[in-house]
C-alpha cells in the first residue's frame, strides 16, 4: 500500500507558504551607477524587510567590500561575491557545514572556482607572448590600484582584496585582447573585460552560485523558494535566469542584459535603484497572497521567520 504524507506535515506547508529571497546585483542594481546611493529603493527594503524576505547581494564585489556596505544596507544573511565565485552563508543560520563549503571566520564559505594565484600563475605563463601588454593588480599597493580604478584608496585595498580572480590592466590593442582572451580559455581560464578592466578567472557565475544557495536554503527552511532576481548587466543573465521571477533593471549607460526567458521577466521603467524598487514593488504585488504567514506586526513572527529576516548586519 502506497504511503500517503500525514495530513499535519501537509497543512503546516500550506500555512508556511513559500519562503521568498530576494537576489540582487549592487552597481547599477540596488546601488547607483555614478553616486553608489541607494535613496530610491529604501522603501521597498523596508516592504522586504517587513516580510522578513532576505535581500542576498549577488555581485563582482569582494567580500570585504560587501562587508562594508551591509554596515548601511540590510544584509544580514548570505552573500554571492566575486562573480558567483563565493557563497558564503552565516553559521548562525545554517548549523551544519553544507556538501562542499567550509569554515571561514563566522561563516561557511563554498568557493566554485580555484583562488586567485591560481590565475596569477595562468596569467604569468603569458607574460612572455603578451610582455608590457598588460599590468596585473596582484601585489599592486592602494595608491596605484586607486590611480587605476579611480576609487578612494582604502576602497581600492578592499576592492583588489580579491580571493578569485585576477584583474588586469589592459595597455595594448583591442585586438591584442581578444587573443589574449582566447589563450587564457586555451588554458581553461575564462577572461571577462569590465568597464576599466580584464577579469581572469574560473567556470563561475552568479546563476549556478544561487541555485547552490537556494538548495540549502529549501532543505534549512523546509519550505519551497520563491525567488525573484534583479539586475542590469550582462554579468547577470546567468542569475536572471535561474529565478522563479527576473527584474532587469534599466541603465542610463547600456541596454538591457540579452536575456532567453520570457516569462516572469519585467523590464524596469525607471533606472538603478528607482527601478529596482518598481520591480520589488511589482513582485511583492504578486506573490503576497502565496505567503500566509506574512506577519502584519511583529508579534506573530514564526521562528523560522525570524531565522531568515533581513535586519542590518551588527559588526
Ligand atoms: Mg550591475
């Protein structure tokens, strides 16, 4: 006779509903393209932070670049740095070491891609056929990684503390670089070029990193994803189309990401931050009525709740 689930461990999922996570590129996302602010989305972190959904930042930034910002911003849980090279997930919400991860201070840490010398060492293998095309950030000192980037020169120290990737300086022709980015997939190395630089590093993205997290996440919380990603770049085609809904949000410097999917995608109206709370805005529309346990106060906040809520992270 076929076993059928126990009506009570049927209704406790149907009162849950879904959990809800909110995954989010930063630069030209949540975060303004020239100011870095994020004014236009405050309300709509508050409508988040209400509902104890998470906002996970999925970014090219660094670690301790996202550990800066969550002083300011509502990061309290998880975050994807570098790409989608890192996970790293609280200890405090997950007690055991997932399937792949490790300890890393108060965190546990799953790296998809080899460490940064490991790309270093790729890039010097070059250094004879490419010689004087290209300047290596590996060992730079703040004041030249500032002068290249143009950022202050403590953030240049956090943004060049990098743990996969290598970003290079490319002083040649176009051309040049194109053959350059082909020897390093040659040597099974990917070569990515960002707005002020060449990016080599492994097979990681933003979208394979999420479908890692929201595994543990489904398994902690016992309860089904609903998931909603937002972003601007083309960086972020791999994360916009691994979620159960997509925002590409409008850029005043370039077109929208090219993206295969069509439904449950929307294309924002207004810009960085202000299109990022439309979109928030527009989804917490649709999917409120799948979560009956969306607390109205405080009050009656259930303990897996508060286990996933958004608050700002304390140092
Ligand atoms: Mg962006």
């Amino acid at each position: 006779m076929q076993h059928s689930p126990e009506p009570a461990s049927e209704l406790a999922q149907e009162l849950a509903g879904p959990q809800r996570l909110v995954f989010t590129d930063l630069d030209g996302s949540l975060l303004d393209h020239h100011t870095y602010q994020h004014d236009a989305a405050r309300d709509a972190l508050k409508a988040l932070q209400q509902r104890h959904i998470p906002v996970i930042p999925v970014t090219s930034k660094t670690r301790p670049e996202v550990e800066k910002l969550a002083r300011t911003l509502p990061f309290s849980g998880p975050m994807i740095v570098e790409n989608g090279a890192a996970v790293l997930i609280p200890q405090s919400l997950v007690q055991a070491c997932p399937s792949g991860a490790e300890k890393s201070g108060a965190f546990w840490l799953r790296a998809f891609c080899a460490p940064r010398q490991h790309w270093v060492d790729m890039v010097q293998q070059l250094g004879s056929e490419f010689r004087d095309e290209f300047f290596g950030l590996a060992g730079a000192d703040a004041t030249t990684v500032a002068e290249i980037t143009g950022l202050a020169p403590a953030d240049a120290l956090l943004a060049n503390t990098r743990a996969y990737s290598e970003p290079l300086l490319w002083q040649s022709s176009a051309a040049r670089r194109d053959l350059f980015i082909q020897r390093i997939s040659s040597l099974d190395g990917r070569a990515q070029i960002g707005g002020r630089l060449v990016s080599v590093s492994g097979d990681a993205d933003k979208g394979k990193a999420i479908a890692w997290l929201r595994d543990i996440i489904a398994t902690e919380t016992g309860r089904p994803v609903l998931d909603l990603a937002l972003g601007d770049g083309e960086n972020d085609v791999p994360m916009l189309e691994v979620t159960s809904s997509a925002v590409a949000i409008r850029s005043p410097n370039h077109k929208f990401p090219r993206l295969r999917r069509t439904d449950g995608l929307y294309f924002s109206k207004r810009c960085g931050p202000e299109g990022w709370a439309e979109g928030v805005f527009r989804w917490l529309e649709m999917t409120d009525h799948t979560d009956a346990n969306t607390p109205k106060t405080d009050n009656n906040q259930t303990k897996d709740e508060a286990l996933w809520e958004t608050s700002t992270r304390t140092e």
